[in-house]
C-alpha cells in the first residue's frame, strides 16, 4: 500500500515538475516586452500658432439615462471611434455596450454593439451585466475591444471578454472569454488604455477586486493571443492602472487608489525599466485621490498629462509632470458640485489631444485642444 502511494506521489512529483520546466520555457521563449515611442508628429490640419479648444456631448438615445466608462481610438484616417456603457442604471440587465465615430469634426448617433444576451450566447453562461469596454487599434490595424461581464454577484466576480475586428468597426467577432487562470478565473476587470509593444503585441492594464485590490499587466501578442500575466504591486486597494511609457524600456503606471480612509487617499505611482516586468514600489505623488479613476499620457516631449479628480468627483482636472511624482495642475475641465465628471480617457495625435469622460453619469463629453492652448495654460498657470 505504501508502495503504491509512493508511486502515485512521484507521479505527480513529476508532472509538478514538467509542469513548471514547460511555464518557465514558455516564459523564456516570449520575446523581451519594448514599448512603442512615438515621437511627435507634423500638426494636423491647422495653422501651427492657432489655439484650438472646443467640446461636445457624443449624442445617445434619449431613452438612455444613464451612461458611463468611455474609451477610444483614433482610426487610420484620423476619425475618433468611442464606445461605453448605458442603460438605465450601471449594473443593470438593460446595460449595453454603446459605440459612435467621430467623422469631420461630428459625433454620429450613437448605436449599441454588445449587451450580456450576446455575451451569454458566445460562451454558454448566463450573464447578467456588462460594462467597462477599452477599444484598443493595435500596429497592424486590428481592433481589440474588451469587455467586463457578471455572471453572479458585483464586479469583483467578472470576466474579461475579447472582440475584433479588422475592418475598423465594422464587423466584429464573437465575444471570447479570456482565461487568465485554471482555477479561479474571475475578477479581471478592464478601465485603462492598453500600451503597445515592439514586437506587434500590447499590454492590457488590468485590476482586480476579489478579496484584495490590486493591478495587473495582461500581455497579447501581434495576433492578439493572452500570453503573459504582470502583477505591478501587491500593494492593496490599487485600481485601475494608467500606463505611461517614456522609453523603448521605461514607463509609469498611476493608480486609482480605493482606499476608505480619507487621509491615506493620495495618488500613487510605480516605474519600470525592464519593459514591464518588473515594477518599483508604488511612491506617494503630490496628487490626492478621491477613489477615482485617472487617465495619464506621455506628451513626447518630456513630460506627461493627467486627467484626474482632486477633491471629489465634482472637480476635473488637467495637470503637468516631468518627472511622474511632482504634478502641476494647469487647467480645471470641470467644476460643479454635486455633479460627476469622472472616468477619463486620453490620446495625444501629433499636436491634438483628445480627452473623453463621463458626463454626470448621463453621457458622454468629448473635449479637444491642441498643444499651442496646453502651452497657453501652462504658462498662464505658472503666473
């Protein structure tokens, strides 16, 4: 009897062992992550001293109350294609994923693309809701759009859903559920643009809710295959994670911080200089955080832009870092007590910069300004 046990403990010995030798050599064999730098491209269509800032509300069904979460790409001929969740209510069986182009300096009506009946049919389980979709336009021109879906119970009990398409929003695939994990394969949540990566595949900023609160590093290859998971810190009640690179092996990332505390909710930071591998401890930046997301992007030219909360929701903000830790706000988007402006989502193209955030929870506000206004309030801020 003891033979046998003996027997069945090597067995399994083994197949540990082969188990762990075939993750360490698939590990080895994916190649070392770069980011993409991009340096500043020629200005867009308009007179290089000319100030530029103007906005919008991207236009939804007027049976919509309620919408939330935005993000956004820019497309090859240098339209906006945005999508986010409405419905009733957040969390709500109504709640779809809703989408719209931005064309000639006009927002089209928006129209609906994913709701939790399609996502339930795709992978043979009920859901009950949907929301938080990033599109992401990787270097061969492919859209990737994930989605957060629930089975049972809040966020913290989700799944990370995956379309595509290859013919700018046309057409999409069927939703594919991601499995990140053989065991517990829940609570992956998505808010943060994904940052793409040398050799064709991007990282996918991620987080999670279940039992502990902490950022993750999803990395795709250039086909959009899940290959790679990151932990950036175990730090806990760290969300949502903005990634800034600044080098072809460094970036930034900044975090949401959900700490109940009021005291302790300042805006944390974290750096990297092996391409993401590896992160440093989250350090204190002179930022605080009212348990509310940020959207942070590398400028090209040395320094960075924030869009984030200060003292609540009520209160948006643009600030300027050149070194990640000391920010300098320089512009307030909003200020009206009481209400929200929240979820931020930013691009830089050449000299525009395209910010998208939640309006009220009521819809979806798209603010556009060029380098020369951002220099303006710089400078007027500096006085």
């Amino acid at each position: 009897m003891k033979n046998k046990f003996g027997k069945v403990v090597g067995i399994i010995a083994l197949f540990l062992v082969g188990f762990l030798l075939y993750q360490k050599r698939q590990h080895d064999m994916i190649a070392k992550p770069r980011f993409i730098i991009e340096s500043t491209s020629p200005v867009r269509s308009m007179s290089s001293r000319a100030l530029l800032f103007e906005s919008a509300i991207i236009p939804q069904p007027l049976y919509l109350p309620a919408a939330h979460s935005s993000s956004f790409t820019m497309l090859a001929n240098d339209d906006l294609l945005a999508f986010w969740f409405a419905g009733t209510k957040e969390g709500q069986p109504d709640v779809k994923i809703w989408h719209s182009t931005y064309h000639n300096g006009k927002w089209d009506m928006a129209t609906s693309l994913v709701d939790p009946q399609m996502i339930a049919k795709a992978n043979h389980r009920y859901v009950i809701k949907v929301g938080n979709p990033v599109i992401y336009r990787a270097a061969n021109g492919v859209l990737h759009l994930f989605v957060v879906s629930v089975s049972i119970g809040g966020w913290s009990g989700s799944a990370l859903n995956h379309l595509q398409s290859q013919d700018n929003g046309l057409h999409w695939t069927s939703p594919e559920r991601i499995v990140i994990s053989p065991f517990f394969n829940i609570s992956t949540l998505v808010r943060t643009s994904a940052i793409g990566l040398s050799d064709g595949g991007f990282y996918l900023p991620v987080y999670h809710e279940f039992i502990r609160k902490y950022p993750e590093l999803l990395r795709f290859d250039a086909d959009g295959n899940f290959i790679q998971q990151i932990r950036i810190t175990n730090k806990n009640k760290m969300l949502q994670p903005s990634l800034v690179p600044v080098g072809s092996l460094n970036a930034w990332t900044f975090f949401r911080n959900s700490a109940n505390d009021s005291e302790s909710r300042i805006l944390y930071t974290s750096q990297t200089t092996d391409g993401g591998m590896h992160w440093s401890d989250p350090e204190p930046t002179n930022l605080t955080n009212p348990d509310a997301s940020i959207a942070a992007v590398s400028l090209n030219d040395g320094r960075m832009l924030m869009v984030y909360n200060d003292i609540s929701r009520a209160h948006l903000w643009l600030a300027i870092s050149y070194n990640g830790t000391e920010w300098h706000p320089v512009y307030q988007l909003e200020d009206k007590p009481g209400e929200e402006f929240s979820y931020p989502s930013i691009q830089v193209n050449g000299n525009l910069i395209d910010i998208l955030y939640t309006n009220n929870r009521q819809n979806i506000k798209h603010v556009r300004f060029n380098r020369n206004w951002l220099n303006e309030e710089i400078n007027h801020a500096k006085h």
